[in-house]
C-alpha cells in the first residue's frame, strides 16, 4: 500500500509514498515512549532549542518546501509562502508559552496545621499521536500546531503523513528529526508513520496517551470511536469544523450591504471555501435581498480555484445537490478551471424555516459554498441560531459599538462558538496567548481545548498532586528554589518570578 502524491491542477501523479509496515509502526511508537520520561524532565528552556531547530531548518528549506507543497495542493506560493514563516513561528511561540510556564498550574501549600503539605502540577501525558490537516500542509500538518504544542508540553509525538500531501509530509518528517538530533534531543521525540492501516494501529498502541486531530467530522468520528474502543482509553481532541454563521443586524443592513456581501464573499471563497473558519451562512433581516448582494459580489469577484482532493471537489458538487434537495436553491455559481480537481464557488438562498435541527442545510459544505437566509425580527432569529450545530466561529456584522442589536446577538452566538468575531470575518486563526480555535460539539471533540494559542499546551498535560514529598523528590517546577523560575501559587498567593 502505498500514499500517492496528486497535482489538483492536472490530476497527474507527482509520487508516491510506501506505507510504514505496522511492526515498524510499534518502533517509532516504542522509541516515543522510551524518552517520554527524559522529554517530560527537560527544562523548557532546553526544549526552546529543539522548537528553534526545527522552526530554523523549515525556512532554511523554504522554497524547497514550497515548491513540493504547490505540487501537491495548488495553493500557489504567496499563500504557501506565508505558511512556512507562519509555522516556524508558530513552533517558537508554544516554545515561549512553555517557558514562562503558568499553563503547569504549579501550586504549593506549605504544611499548616494537621495539615499535611501538597504541592500540584500539571505533568505532560506522553507520546502523543498527531494527524494533520490537508487544508494547511505547514501550520495544521505535521510540524503544526498540534505538533508544535505537544512538543513545548514535554510530549514525544508521532504524526500520521497526510494522504493529501505525502510526499512534503515525508520530507517534513525527515528535515525536523534531522534538525532535533543536530540540537540534542533525544532520539524517538518525533516519528511519522505513513499509510491508513499505520494510522490505525497508532491510535491502538498501548503507549500512545492522546490523539490530536483536524479535518472532517467522518474522520474525527472514527479515531475517536477507535480511542474509546481501547483497553484504556484516551482523549482524542478533534477539530472537526461545522457551518460558521454570519448575523447581520437591521442597521448594518441598510448602512453597508454590498460592502457586507464582499466581505463574506472573499471570506467563504478564501482558499478555495478549504477553511475550517470559513463562514459557511450568513443571516440578514428580511427585505434586504442579501442573497442577491452576495450573488452580485461573487460574480464580480469571479473566484477560481482546485480542491485539495479528488475527494474533497466531489464531495463540494455533491454536497451543492444535497443542499438543493433539502430546499436551497442556487443563486450564482462560478466555474472553477476546467482541468484537475475543479470546484465551482456557489452561493444559495434558503428560507429560513428550512434551518431545521438535523437538516443537511445546518451541516458543513467543505468548499466555496454558502447559504444566505433572511430572518423577519429578533423571534426568528433567535429561534434560528438556537438549531444550529455548535461551531468553531460565529459573526456579528454591526452597524458601529452603538448599534443596539449587537449585545443581544454576540450573547446568542457565545452559546453556539468558540470565537465570536464582530465586524470581522471569521477566516484566520492568530496564534496568540488569548486565542480560543475549538467550539462546542460537534465542531470539536472537547469544547473547553483550543488547538490554537497559549492554551494548546494544556491538552496534553494531567493534573497530579504530591503529598508529604520531600522537596528534593519533587518534580522541578514545584521545588522550593523554582529552577524552572515558572509562576506559581503559594498558599494561596500567586508568585512570580
């Protein structure tokens, strides 16, 4: 078996990429679990080091790297480009997050009474399995956020190559084990595994402690199922993506709806529709002819674009007739190129009494595509924002701070979404100390973990509390002298450094 390389642009065959023999498979497996103990005691500012290896050797490599991501995915250099120094920075920033140290939780009661003394930490899992997005070779595949967090955690990490694009998955594997053993890590601390079988035995490996996840909800589903099917079970954190709605109040309506239908058009077409964050519903009051706005400015901009897949086009045309069948109706549509995995970009109107809790309409259209529906007054609206799906991100498109609609529909939509942008929309992901990317289910497997941002690291860690432990036996970042030099709480007041 064997993962074959695609061009999207042609559909011609780039390479191809063995599968990793399962026995192989337990190898890797078995050498994460080996250093898991010495990657766990390493001072962070010693894993800063392994971080800023790797982050160096991908823009060292870049227009190689770039050159084989654009082959494979179509998504041109600019956008790549910006993808490689985006990554790198990505790896020194959960690096630095694990530096300054407060996602350890480190808390310390000295002994108080009858009191025994208790010191609390949060101590990394162990070897984590990794599988990628195809949407996001560099920031969301092998060395991305997931890898990048676990790693600054003190977790050894084996990733699961992309069928979508192995053969940068392959040379991203070798380039960052090259780049770790040249800055001293110990060997086993990043694996890759290749092929669907190696994927599911890794989930099944005794060793493995957590699963992180990005990509389709089927998929999502599956490791998650198979997690739980273990003799012990693990956490599996699934960013699976769901419909991001759009909510246009009265006001912003009549002051700006071209500008407005631009926006969400650049936003749902951005990438070929192939964002997690892409807004996939936009809600305007009735009357507005919103759906016409939205057809006018994707005939203007006249986007043009190659899924990922062979799969992923497929399922976009696919999923335009399913919406259609559930009571949508085409407004614009504009064809895509005419050679390779071509996807048109699709806007269409639904009434808004089709918006019904289990309808194909409330569910993600990976894609260009998007549904426009007009609510009648507040009722309506919030009665439909109250059957959608959990999601990742939800807007509100205002007319100004002072518009009085804007309180009552971000409160509506914190229920429904992790991110809840006002003004802007909602594609792009800042990797950043406040960032939150998860949201309720189903658009993720645990609605209080983020897979981007500071609090990625906590994923990967446990709570364990020491008692009565001599301070010489304690784990570093709660012995008397901070050698870590991490903040901390001691009895009761927070300390730092």
């Amino acid at each position: 078996m064997t993962d074959v390389s695609y061009d999207p642009r042609t559909g011609r065959v780039n390479g191809e990429v063995e599968a990793t023999p399962l026995d192989q498979v337990d190898a890797i497996v078995a050498a994460a679990a080996a250093c898991a103990i010495e990657v766990a005691a390493t001072p962070p500012a010693e894993r800063v080091r392994w971080s800023a290896a790797i982050a160096d050797a991908l823009e060292a490599a870049r227009d190689e790297l770039v050159d084989l991501a654009d082959a494979e995915t179509a998504l041109g250099r600019p956008r790549l480009e910006g993808e490689v120094a985006r990554t790198a920075g990505q790896l020194r920033f959960y690096a630095d997050v694990a530096v300054e140290g407060s996602y350890l939780g480190a808390t310390i009661d000295h002994a108080a009474g009858a009191n025994p003394p208790l010191a609390r930490v949060n101590v990394p899992l162990g070897p984590v399995a990794v599988f990628g997005a195809s949407n996001f070779p560099f920031a969301f595949s092998v060395l991305g956020n997931d890898t990048a967090s676990a790693l600054a955690a003190g977790c050894p990490v084996v990733v699961k190559g992309h069928p979508a694009h192995p053969l940068l998955s392959q040379r991203l594997g070798a380039l960052a084990t090259e780049a770790l053993r040249d800055a001293g890590a110990p060997d086993g601390v990043l694996g890759i595994v290749h092929g669907f079988d190696a994927g599911v035995h890794l989930v099944a490996a005794p060793q493995i402690a957590a699963v992180a996840f990005t990509g389709s909800q089927r998929a999502g589903m599956a490791l998650r199922e198979a997690a739980q099917q273990r003799d012990v079970p693990i956490p599996v954190f699934a960013e699976m993506g769901t419909v991001n709605p759009v909510v246009v109040t009265p006001a912003a309506a009549e002051a700006r709806l071209g500008e407005i239908a631009s926006g969400f058009v650049g936003s749902f077409t951005l990438g070929t529709g192939q964002f997690c964050t892409k807004p996939g519903l936009l809600l305007a009051p009735r009357g507005s002819r919103a759906a016409e706005a939205v057809a006018s400015a994707l005939r203007e901009t006249a986007p043009r674009g190659w899924a990922l897949t062979q799969g992923i086009a497929d399922a976009a045309r696919t999923g335009v007739g399913e919406l259609v069948d559930a009571g949508a109706e085409v407004v614009a549509e504009i064809a895509g190129p005419d050679d390779g995995w071509s996807v048109s970009s699709t806007v269409l109107s639904v009434p808004l009494d089709a918006l019904q809790p289990g309808s194909r309409l409330l569910e993600e259209c990976f894609g260009p595509v998007a549904l426009v529906a007009e609510y009648d007054d507040e009722t309506a609206l919030t009665r439909t924002v109250g059957a959608l799906q959990g999601t990742l991100a939800a807007t509100v498109v205002a007319d100004g701070d002072s518009d009085p609609d804007l309180p009552g529909v971000l409160a509506e939509l914190t229920s429904k979404a992790g991110r809840v942008t006002v003004g802007d929309f909602p594609t792009g992901v800042a990797y950043t100390w406040a960032q939150h990317h998860g949201g309720p289910w189903p658009a993720t497997s645990d609605p209080t973990a983020t897979s981007v941002g500071a609090g990625a690291l906590s994923r990967f860690t446990r709570p364990v509390t020491y008692q009565s432990v001599p301070d010489a036996a304690l784990p570093a970042p709660l012995r008397e002298s901070n050698p870590w030099g991490i903040p901390r709480r001691v009895d009761g007041r927070l300390m730092t450094p």
